[in-house]
C-alpha cells in the first residue's frame, strides 16, 4: 500500500537530446507612447535566420543551431555535432548520399531530432529557410563538398584519457546542451561530477539516436545527436570519458509525493478498470506493469527507472501519440528519484477520465520523447 522509492544521483547521458539546444525568443514592450490597439495585426513571419537560431514552436528544446554552426570555426567558438551548413544549398546529396533532396534532408532533422512536423515543399518557413541559406552561398549548385557522416562504434578500451583535457573539450562542444561542467540546461540534463561509466559516455557520444531512424544505421536509442568519428577522435572521447567519470558533489531531488495516493475513493464503474500495459524499454531503464485500478487510480508495479533525464513524468496518451494536446501528465516530476522494482500510485487529474485516454508513457517533457510507453489491454 503507498508508494515507494529512494533518491538517487542522476547518472546517466541522454541523448538528445540532444535534448540540442534551444535559443530563445522574447517579446517586447511598446515604445513611443503609443496606445494602438494592434491585436488584430497578422504576427510577422520569422526570417531565415530565426528559423535557423530559434527552436520550432511545436517541437522541443532543439533548433538547427542545436547541431550546426553556419561556418566552421564558429563565430562562438563552438563545436557542435553536426557540420556546418556553409553552402547547404548547393551540396550534391546529403546523409551520406541517401538523400538528394535538402527538404529530405531538413525534414529528417524536424522528425528524428526536433520532435517536430515535418515540411512541405510550399511551407512558407522551408521556403524562408532555404531562400535564406542560399543567398550566403559562395558556390554554384553542386559544387559544394559533400559533407561525410562517420557513424562508429566507441573503442572497446577508452581508459587513458586526460580528464583536463576532457573538461575544456567539453567546455567548447557538449557545454552548448549541458551547460559548463555538465550542470544541466533545460537542452540537456546535467552528466558533469556523476562519475558516469565509460561505456555509457561511449554508447551515448557515439551511437546516441531514435533506433528506427530513416537515414543513419546502428543507432542505440535517445534523442542526443550522436558524435561521428569526423567530429570527436577516440582519443577526445577518452579525455572525455575520463572527464565524465569524475564524481562530485550533486544534489537530488524527491519525487513529489502529493501527486501520488494510496487511498483511492475513486468508484469501480469503468469497463477498463482492471486493464493493464506492459512499459517498453526504450531508454534509462524503464520497465513495469501499469494496472487501473479504478475509475481514477493507475498503479505501477514492479516499475524501474534510474532517475535520467530532464523533465520526465508519466503521461497519458492516445494510440502511442504522448505529445500534447494528445499527451497530458498523471504525475509530478521523477527527474532524479531511482525506482527499483517499486509500486507508483497515481491519480488521474481533475476532469480526466479513462475515456480520455489509452496508453501511458515515461516521458521526457522537455523533448517530447518516452523512455517507455505501453497500450492498456
């Protein structure tokens, strides 16, 4: 009876993101005096360069500048996992020559990395973009290098690695997601002085992204861009390593347990009720069997996850879609708090109801990803 769990330290890489980067917009105050009432005027439709800094509304913490710098070195001095898009436009093929068109290519960044629908070819933004990147260009079409994608496995022994040169390594490529020192950014979650193990800083740096991706091969899961032997050697990745090993001290975070409850008052009325959903494992190690236990109560037992990621909490949703409006949260957040094989109670908010929903979801709010989701049946 009640809910069970223990803290932990967040110890594990996620990609993603990448969760990537996210540039944000502000608004801005009126000036002059005036009293013009403008709430009717049309918004005005983001310039190239936004579309390139700023994330997308319906997608998560990414934006293109997330991965890409515009020329290599950037002007921040900034690595980033991508390469740079100098001359994008006019480029032969892309991924690897799998793709000949740039919209494709575009588009499989705004699905398999940006969470976000993908465009048409009369999309006024792809149009802006596009128009936007080729008017930098300084080659004719075609002539622009193709750019190489060195998708590998990390070496099986990354012992030996200078962790100093580890840090300022990580200080000029990975800072732009996790912040300086791996302290966490709402891009990235936090991997500095958690004393994480070699093999999973060399399966997240190398191999991080969506499994089922369209154009990149032996993929092991996450939304983090994966780091190709032509943007980190193995030798930075044991510097890496070597730096991602080091512990510190770290603060943690419990689970709040005023979302939880034991003592349902809730009726048996619902055809559903008794229904359960066996969690997939799709990334930190989450697994269990989801049981509704009455008309607003959902209990899972026998549930782990190791405490990763940035904002995660359990979501409802339709037909494996957990995005919102579909996806909606049942829970507080569990960033930080380790499950082992515990029971989590939960009760559904006010004004929803079993009808509202069939599947649920660990899901990672900040990049809009599950970390393992299952169907009631």
């Amino acid at each position: 009876m009640g809910t069970f769990w223990k803290l932990s330290l967040y110890g594990i890489l996620i990609s993603l993101l990448a969760s990537g980067l996210m540039a944000c917009g502000g608004g801005g105050g009126g000036g002059g005096g005036s009293n013009a009432d403008t709430s009717s005027e049309t918004p005005t439709a983001a310039t190239g360069q936004e579309l390139f800094e700023n994330r997308m509304s319906s997608g998560n913490t990414f934006a293109c500048a997330t991965c890409h710098a515009l020329t290599e070195p950037a002007s921040d001095g900034i690595r980033r996992p991508g390469h740079s898009l100098e001359n994008v436009t006019r480029r032969p093929h892309y991924k690897n020559g799998q793709l000949t068109a740039m919209l494709d290519a575009v588009n499989s960044c705004l699905s398999e990395w940006m969470n976000a629908p993908t465009w048409t070819e009369d999309n006024t933004d792809w149009q802006t973009l596009f128009s936007w990147f080729d008017d930098q260009a300084t080659v004719t079409a075609g002539e622009a290098d193709p750019v190489p994608i060195q998708i590998v496995d990390p070496p099986t022994d990354l012992s030996g690695g200078d962790a100093t040169a580890g840090q300022t390594l990580f200080n000029s490529s990975c800072v732009v997601c996790h912040g300086e020192n791996g302290v966490g950014t709402e891009r990235a979650p936090q991997v500095g002085g958690l004393g994480l193990s070699s093999e999973l800083v060399g399966r997240r740096v190398r191999t991080s992204g969506r499994v089922d991706s369209g154009v990149y091969e032996g993929l092991t899961g996450g939304i983090m861009p994966f780091w190709g032997a032509d943007r980190i050697s193995d030798d930075e990745l044991r510097d890496l390593t070597a730096y991602l090993a080091l512990t510190g001290e770290n603060a943690t975070t419990a689970f709040d347990s005023s979302t939880s409850s034991s003592d349902s008052t809730c009726t048996s009325n619902h055809s559903r009720v008794g229904q359960t959903a066996e969690l997939s494992t799709f990334s930190h190690n989450v697994s269990g069997t989801a049981e509704i236990v009455d008309d607003c109560t959902i209990t899972i037992r026998n549930f782990n996850y190791d405490g990763g990621g940035i904002v995660v909490e359990i979501y409802g949703g339709t037909d494996g879609e957990y995005n919102p409006p579909t996806g909606f949260s049942i829970s507080g957040d569990l960033k930080d708090t380790l499950f082992e094989n515990e029971s989590l109670t939960l009760t559904l908010p006010t004004g929803v109801t079993l009808d509202d929903f069939n599947g649920i979801s660990v899901w990672c709010v900040a990049v809009g990803v599950s970390f393992g989701d299952g169907l009631f049946q």
